[in-house]
C-alpha cells in the first residue's frame, strides 16, 4: 500500500492524506511517503521518483549493525525497531526503515505501529506539522517515544496491582486461588514488553544521534525556519530507558520475593506434614505393640484392654502435640 501525505495550498499548514494504487502518479509535492506492505512496482514507482533505493523486508530484516545506518546519493537510511501490538499481552518489535531526502521522507514497514496512527491523525489536522521532510521524521520519532511511555506507563500499572494483590497480606488466600503461578506468568509478560520497549528506545536513540550529528552539518537547513530538537528527543529517550531499567528492577525484586512466598507455603505445608507423623508415631508404637500375635501377652484377655489401647494412642497423640506448643514450634 502507498500512503503519501503531501502538501496543499488551499488547506494551510498541514498534511493531506492519499492512497495511491500503481498507477497513480506520486504528487510533486509529497512529503512524506509512507510504504506499508509495499509491492514491487510501488518500490520502484517510489525509486524513480526520488532516486533512492528501497529495501525489502529480507533487507530490513537481515541487516548488519554498520548498515542499519547510512548514506547513500545525499539520502539517509536508518532502521528501527518500533514497538508494535502493545495491546496484546506478547507484543511484538517491527522493523521500520526511515529514508530521509532533501524533498521527502519515505518510511517502509511492514507492519502498523500505533505510533504510526498517532502522528498520522495528529499531522492531518491544522499546525500538526511542520512542513519540511526533518520535521515529519521528528514528528513521527515523538510519536513513537510518546507510544513507548505510554506502554512502560501501561505497565507500571499492572505491576502495582499485582504487587497489591500478592503482598497485601492475605497470602494463604492468595495461594489457595493460583495467584502466585499467575503472577509469576505476569511478570514474564511483562518483562517481554518493558526489554521490547528498552530496545526499541536504544534504535530511536542511535537514530537521534545520527540524525543531531547530521543536521550540524547542513546548515542551509537553518534558513528554512525549523530546527528539530533532536537533543530533546534523546533526552526523552533516556528517560524513558531509565523508566524501563527501574521498571525491570521492580519486576526482578517481585519475582524474587514471590518465589519466596511459594517457597514460605511449601515449608508450611511440610512442616504440617512433619507435625503430623510426629504426632502419630507413639499412637502408632502402641498399637503396633498390641497388634503382635503373641500368645503370652498379659493384656490379651483383659477385660479392659482394648479401651485402655485407645486411651494410651490418644494420650500420646496429644503429649507431642502439647509439647511443641510448649516450645513455640507451632
């Protein structure tokens, strides 16, 4: 599909949206070009228009770390890896390929980032968007960082209530209804998306950097009005970095007091156990004794013998339990 977002004079200072098929002509004034799911003919109707080369998705995917950025015919290529189905419980890291040209920014992916959708409704509407290829690049950047807080916020969150519902002090209930094996799966989850957010943030980061060293660099772009605050992005990036390291730390303390937990009921539940044989060892002593098939035994014909078995298995049921009472061991 190819998405152009081009300007016009009679709707002022934003974008105009358009879906082009293959034999639609791209607009003079496209600014940015937005490849999704791209077919072949479409990579080359965008190649001849703006003289780049597009990279397909075994491209994007199979790149080595000194070519996810470069400049090539005065064209700059950057890949990142966007966040992507945050709100699903596994969300998913999505390739996104980034050409910016003198004329153009040209985006390709192969997947739909909410980012994407974001900006996309935040640049159709009136002063949304600067109109210059470096401010549709920073514009979309902003939109991810800003998706990717929204997520570690999302989050945080989730994790406060689950930390609510484990340590609220009503463990023996908590364990009784599965809680722990749930939590325990949470946190897994959870730790999936906050390593998809962190590394997403390290790509945007190397992006920024790049991008901050480039635009020093060409300084006519000074006279064209805008200025991308690309150092204040990177500040909101390692922010946001710092946010999913402590985020990490918090889930990595729960997991291991959770566990301790598990542990604290299993050694209840074997103490138990322990008390219990402890307790029935001398009622079992005695009746193992009389259970003996002697025939000089001098209780075996007592009238009272049977009775007084039962008292002595009782009474010696209920010493030891006394006893560890006694000494503070239940």
């Amino acid at each position: 599909m190819l998405l152009v977002h081009s300007i016009c004079p009679q709707h002022g200072d934003r974008l105009i949206h358009q879906t082009l098929s293959t034999e639609d002509a791209i607009p003079a004034g496209a600014l940015w070009i937005d490849l999704l799911n791209p077919e072949p003919a479409e990579d080359k109707k965008v190649e001849a228009h703006l003289g780049v080369s597009i990279p397909t998705r075994e491209e994007m995917h199979d790149l080595e770390p000194s070519e996810i950025i470069y400049t090539e015919n005065g064209a700059h290529y950057m890949t990142a890896r966007v966040i992507c189905q945050s709100d699903t419980n596994v969300p998913k890291l999505a390739d996104v390929t980034f050409i910016l040209t003198e004329a153009a920014l040209v985006t390709v992916r192969y997947d739909e980032p909410g980012a994407f959708s974001i900006f996309h409704n935040r640049a159709t509407k009136p002063g949304g968007c600067g109109m210059q290829p470096e401010a549709v690049m920073e514009g979309l950047i902003e939109a991810v960082v800003d998706r990717a807080a929204e997520v570690l916020r999302g989050v945080g969150d989730k994790i406060d209530g689950a930390s609510r519902r484990i340590f609220d002090g009503r463990s023996a209930e908590v364990e009784q209804g599965g809680a722990y094996q749930s939590v325990i799966r949470r946190i897994g989850q959870y730790e999936h998306i906050i390593s998809n957010v962190r590394e997403s943030m390290v790509a945007i980061e190397r992006v920024l950097l790049f991008l901050s060293a480039n635009y020093k660099k060409r300084p006519r772009k000074a006279a064209s009005g805008f200025a991308p605050e690309w150092r204040t992005s990177i500040r909101d990036v390692q922010a946001i970095e710092e946010h999913a390291t402590f985020l990490s730390n918090k889930l990595q303390f729960m997991l291991n007091a959770t566990l301790g937990l598990v542990s604290i009921e299993q050694n209840k539940i074997i103490k138990l156990f322990s008390v219990v044989a402890v307790v029935l060892m001398p009622p079992t002593l005695v009746a193992s004794v009389y259970g003996m098939n002697f025939e000089a035994m001098p209780e075996l014909k007592w009238a009272y013998g049977y009775p007084m078995s039962l008292v002595m298995m009782v009474v010696f049921a209920i010493l030891p339990y006394l006893f560890f009472r006694w000494k503070k061991w239940l």
